[in-house]
C-alpha cells in the first residue's frame, strides 16, 4: 500500500483546502512495535512508536510538514525557529522541499552531532547562541512578531495540527486507544498534540482516551516542580528545556487524562536507552528514551498498574545522537591481525562452542 504523507492521508482532519500545496517527504505512518521482551519483563503490554523512522529522524516532521505547507499558502518566504536540534533538522528539510529559506536558532554545543550535520546539508541558515534553548526560543518569537518571517516552533498551531495524527495512527493500529501513553516533555508540544489527538478522535470514533503519563530529565524539569528552571541542564539535550511554551496545554492535557508528571535521571535514561537496544534492537535517542526510563520507574513506585496496555513513544533516532552512543558504550572491537586461522579461532571463542 502506497502512503502520501499526513496531509493527504489525513487531510479530512487537518485545517488544509484546496489552497494548501500538497508538501510531503512521506512523513507519518510510522511503526508502531511490541517490546515482546520487556512486557514480559515488566508485567504490562508495551509498544513503542518509532518516530524516529520519519522522514529526517523525528516526530517533528509531522508538524513541520503543516506548519511549512501553511507558510507557503500564506506567501511566506522565510521560516525561522529555535531549536534543540530535531526541530531545526526538520524544518530546514521541509523549507528545503518547498524552496524557502530556513533560519534556525540553536544553543551553542548543546545539540546533538547528527542534527547540526542535517540543518547544515538541508542549506539552514545557523545561528548559534551563547545560550539555551528557553532564551533561543524568545529571541525568534521575538523576530517574528516585526519581521517577514513565519516561525515554525511548536507556538505555531499547524505544528500541533500536524502532530496530532501520531495519536491517531497509534489508535487506527491498535483499534482503540492505550491505557497509557508515555512521552518524553521538553517544550511540552507533543504531549499536548496526541492529547488533542485522541480527543478528536474520541469524538468522531469512540476509540476512548489514555491516561498522558509524561516524563522530564531531571535537571529540566519544570513541570514537576511548577517551577521554571532558568539552567535546565540534562544530557538528553533535545529536551534540555526550562521554560516550556506548552506549559499550561501540557498541565490541561495531565489533569483530563487523570495522568502523571514525573522526572527522570540522565543514569536513568542511559539505562533506558541502553536496554531498549540491546533487549529489543530499537535504537532511539537519549531524550526518547526518558519514557522508557519513565515506564520503569512508574511500574516500581506502582503508579502504572501491571497488566496495562502502554504506548512509549520514541521521539527520535539513535542515528542522530552517535557521540552519546560511543560514549556510553564504548567500541571496542578486538583488533587482530589479518590471520585468518586467528581470525576464526578468536570468533569461535566468542561463540562458546
Ligand atoms: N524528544 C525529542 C527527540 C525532541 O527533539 C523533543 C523536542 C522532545 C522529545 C520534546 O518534545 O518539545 O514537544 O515536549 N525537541 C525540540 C527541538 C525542542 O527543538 O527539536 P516537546
């Protein structure tokens, strides 16, 4: 079966007409995965959606794919955003595709490798402060408010428009919606995007609502501590957040859905993400991975009841991340020389034969 991407496949929910171009990189559709391992493990019934596996490695494509075709319509040129990485590699993929130019805004040393190379190869113009995402994020609001630039954060509506339909692709697989979703929070958009999701969804379909359970890094998180946190410091850096602009849509969506708020610790997350690939082969990036990490500690502190059907989302690829890979779990291969009696001989002793 062929897929055209969200504003085709999912136009009848989405604010699109005629006028609309019809953008796509083929975005959406993405797997949704049993961990068979790990719900055993853990006594529940977990899938992971791989949003990783869109078009440039994350969950953003789903609103930046709107919030650029948008731009567009309205006759814009230019697209601007603030970003921890991910964001920016979207957009400057999708203002690349739809022939605009693309500013971005990001922390300077605090975005990940594989997200700088994307922004660079996609033809972004690249700003890099001496400061965090928060202070990036209200420079180009800023910008935006005098300037003929359309900003693309999540602030803009057709980002959470176009990221609701991953709420709506986990119902349309599972035949209803999860008893739990879990999802990392950063700037607090997406949480608020699959809420919005499984209500429209809910009204149309009667697929029911999950309980939004969200997980922030330990040294960024404002949620939690209802407070804003003006250093926030973790190494998931995409969600090296303090200020969230989805603060209060983030606190509707938990307080409906009868959900939770909790924090994760950085050892936490690797231990997560470390166990996500070796268990199950599904590499995702540190940040993802807080919601595995998240799972975890809910079932242990009994907040998340055994026997539940939970989705985790998976915001990105591991892909994009490889530093924090090698760091954490060293390559070290075995170096021999090219003997091939010795070469076998050593693989066979790895074999246990
Ligand atoms: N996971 C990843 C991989 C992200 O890149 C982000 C956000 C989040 C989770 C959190 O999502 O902000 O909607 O709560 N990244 C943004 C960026 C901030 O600039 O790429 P959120």
């Amino acid at each position: 079966m062929s897929w055209d991407g969200l504003i085709k496949e999912y136009g009848e929910n989405l604010p699109v007409s005629g006028q609309t171009p019809g953008l796509t990189l083929h975005e959406g559709n993405t797997p949704l995965i049993k961990l068979e391992t790990l719900s055993k493990e853990w006594g529940i019934d977990l899938h992971v959606k791989v949003e990783g596996a869109n078009p440039t490695g994350s969950f953003k494509d789903r609103g930046m794919v709107l919030a650029v075709a948008k731009a567009v319509e309205e006759g814009s040129s230019t697209v601007i955003c603030a970003s921890t990485g991910n964001t920016s590699a979207s957009a400057a993929a999708y203002a690349a595709r739809a022939g605009l130019k693309c500013i971005v805004v990001i922390p300077e040393g605090k975005i990940a490798q594989g997200k700088l190379a994307q922004a660079v190869m996609y033809g972004a113009e690249i700003v890099s402060i001496e400061g965090n995402f928060d202070q990036a994020l209200e420079i180009v609001r800023d910008l935006s408010r005098t300037e003929a630039v359309t900003l693309v954060n999540s602030v803009n509506p057709y980002r959470l428009e176009g990221q609701k339909t991953a709420a709506f692709e986990v119902v349309d697989t599972l035949g209803s919606a999860p008893d739990i979703l879990a999802i990392p929070v950063g700037n607090a958009g997406n949480i608020s995007a699959y809420w919005k999701g499984f209500k429209e969804y809910d009204g149309k379909k009667q697929s029911g609502l999950p309980r939004m359970f969200g997980f922030e890094a330990s040294g960024a998180a404002p949620l939690v501590h209802d407070r804003v946190i003006e250093q926030p410091e973790t190494l998931a850096t995409a969600i090296r957040i303090g200020n969230p602009a989805s603060w209060s849509l983030a606190v509707d969506a938990l307080k409906e859905s009868n959900g939770h708020i909790n924090e994760v610790t950085d050892e936490e997350i690797i231990e997560a993400y470390q166990l996500l690939a070796k268990t199950e082969g599904i590499f995702a990036e540190p940040a993802s991975c807080a919601s595995i990490a998240g799972i975890r500690k809910s079932i242990q502190s009994g907040v998340l009841p055994k026997g539940s059907k939970v989705v985790a989302v998976l915001t990105g690829n591991g892909l994009k991340d490889p530093q924090t890979a090698i760091e954490y779990s060293p390559v070290i291969p075995a170096k021999l020389p090219n003997d091939r009696e010795a070469v076998k001989d050593y693989i066979k002793g790895t074999m246990g034969v």
